[in-house]
C-alpha cells in the first residue's frame, strides 16, 4: 500500500527524479482509469513533480507518439532554458530598479510574455486529451510519500454508495463507487483552483475519458506552460549548484 513490493515509493522516487533533471510523462489509460479513485491526480503529480506531462490514451496505438513527441519537446526545452534565464535576470533587475516584488506567477508571465515578443518559438505536444486535476494533485505535490498522497484521498473522497464494491490497489481505492472526476479543464483553471478541495460532482465523459484521438508535435511561439516549466527546472539546477 506504500509503493512497489520491492519498497520504493513512487513519490519518493519522482522527487529524486526530478533533482536530477529527469522529466516524466505519464500515461492513463481510458477507460480502466475511470475506475480508480484519484488515479488520474496521481499520474499528474507525477508528471508536475518534474515538470512534464500527463496524457490519457484509449490505446498503445499512440503511445510511441507520446513517447516521441515528449522527447521532442523537452530536448527544444532544454536548449530554450538558457534564454529563459537570461530573460529572467533581465525580468529581475528591472522589477528591483523599479522597486517591485515578483511573485512566481508574475515572473513566469513576464519572461513568458517578452520571449513571445521576441518570436521565441518550441516544439510542443498537442492532443485532446491532456489530463489535469485541480481537486487532489495540487495537495499530493505537498505529499513527500505515497502514504501521506493517500491520506489525502481518505479525507477528502466522498464514501462509497452503499453496497459498491471497493478494491485498493497501490494505496488507492477503486471500483464502481469510486467517484470519476472530469481531469481535463486548462492548466490556468487547475492552477487557480489549488486551494478548493472539496470533491466536485462526477462530470460529463471527457476528452480525457475518451482518450486521446490525436496526439501531434507542432512548431509554435513558446507557452506560457512552457516558460513556468522552465524556469522551476532552472530553479531546481540552481539549488542543486
């Protein structure tokens, strides 16, 4: 119930990750993960402990193109981090000469905003079935162990209908009871949701329910998401320094 059998907890385990620059995309898979109480939160901490992404497929049949088109992505990233700091000192140093005080979300929309500007353009994955989760992931990326993730779920889950059937697997329970919750919603809304957690009503079948129809690499002016996951990775590289 604490992690894998052989002891490692899956928490523990994408924070060491993530120390060493290492990005996790997560995969659901629809529908079997409707099924799972919070699973989807899960495999969205995941992928935000590091700075990656989380999709939910129907199908292998588009996995080697969430593979590769991770891949893509975060190696143009990669190469993009540099200018993303140095618009960042630029950013920095005319908010001291001005006597303001940054907070993160300004920074991020700040440098975001002048490296669109200056025509900065990145690799990025498209689909239509990006998962989110503004209910628990923000609450289990506080969470240093699995365990402290599943007490999470436990006080905040609504029971059961009487006489479901409930299974656990992995710290989470699951089964006909468990409550599906709509995972898709935009980055922004899951950001500025982060501090309502009761647990919402179960939503209409989603994109993500659906699973992903597509699941492309295009060439467009660097995201706002982009910017803010490259600038907490270059947060992180600094500290480790």
């Amino acid at each position: 119930p604490n992690g894998d059998p052989s002891g490692f907890d899956p928490i523990v385990v994408a924070r060491a990750m993530a120390e060493e620059g290492i990005t996790i995309y997560s995969v659901g898979c629809e529908p079997a993960i409707q099924n799972y109480r919070a699973a989807r939160a899960f495999l969205v901490t995941l992928a935000e402990i590091t700075e990656g992404q989380a999709l939910a497929l129907a199908s292998a049949d588009r996995l080697a193109d969430v593979i590769i088109g991770g891949a893509v992505e975060e190696v143009g990233l990669t190469a993009l981090a540099e200018v993303a700091e140095r618009v960042q000192r630029e950013v920095e140093l005319e908010a001291a000469a001005a006597g303001e005080t940054l907070t993160e979300e300004m920074g991020y929309a700040r440098v975001a905003s002048r490296m669109q500007q200056q025509g900065v353009r990145s690799k990025q994955v498209r689909s239509n079935a990006m998962m989110s989760d503004s209910v628990y992931a923000p609450r289990f990326k506080e969470a240093t162990t699995l365990a402290e993730a599943r007490g999470v779920v436990e006080s905040t889950a609504p029971p059961a209908p009487p006489g479901a059937p409930m299974y656990s697997m992995g710290g989470f329970t699951y089964g006909s009871g468990a409550p599906a919750f709509d995972a898709v919603g935009d980055m922004l809304e899951a950001r500025g949701a982060a501090a309502g957690m009761a647990a919402p009503a179960a939503a209409a079948p989603s994109a993500a329910a659906a699973g992903a129809e597509y699941v492309d690499v295009e060439e467009d002016v660097v995201s706002y998401e982009q910017v803010s996951r490259m600038m907490r990775k270059n947060a992180k590289k600094s500290a480790r320094a």
